[in-house]
C-alpha cells in the first residue's frame, strides 16, 4: 500500500492511479488519507466520534449569510485509523441502504 500526498489516497501503483503523482511512498500513521465523499454529515460523523477517531470534514461551499457547510462532504481520517473508519462508513452505508 502507498500513499499519494498530492490526492491523498491510497494506492497500489506508482505512479498515483488517480493524479499520476510519481512520489508516492508508504504512508505514515497520521497521514490524511480521503475516506468518503457524502451527501449527509450526521451519521458518519457520529460514529468517528463515538469511535474516538479524529476526522477532517470539508464541503464544497457554504450555504447562506451563516457559512453553513453544504455537501457534498468530503472525510479524511488519519491513515493509522483508515480500516476502522473504513468499517464503520460500511455501516452507515448498509443503515443508508447504499
């Protein structure tokens, strides 16, 4: 398994499949790697925090004068609890009917 920064997905190839970053190289425990993209935020999000892992959220705009985060979310976890949050957002999906 590699890690591409530049994406920040994992990889079994080098070059990256998605970028063709070419400086891919085995990923550290705290690397961001992207977990998910999603329309809804609740319920993934409460699982990484039930499950006391550490998760960045980032959406595509905001809606309103308020900044509210609008999807759809985009997830990063750190690679050292990726096959965790992996699991779990296999959850929500089958709870989703995904």
């Amino acid at each position: 398994m590699l890690y591409c920064k530049k994406c920040k997905l994992l990889t079994e190839r080098n070059p990256c499949h998605e970028c063709g970053f070419r400086k891919v190289r085995a990923p550290f425990v705290d690397d961001e790697v992207y977990l998910a993209t999603l329309m809804s935020d609740y319920e993934i999000e409460q699982m990484l925090r039930e499950n006391d892992i550490p998760f960045i959220q980032k959406s595509h705009g905001c809606s309103g004068s308020f900044f509210i985060p609008k999807p759809p979310f985009v997830y990063y976890v750190p690679f050292g609890a990726f096959n965790i949050a992996k699991e779990l957002l296999g959850l929500v999906e089958e709870r989703l009917g995904k």
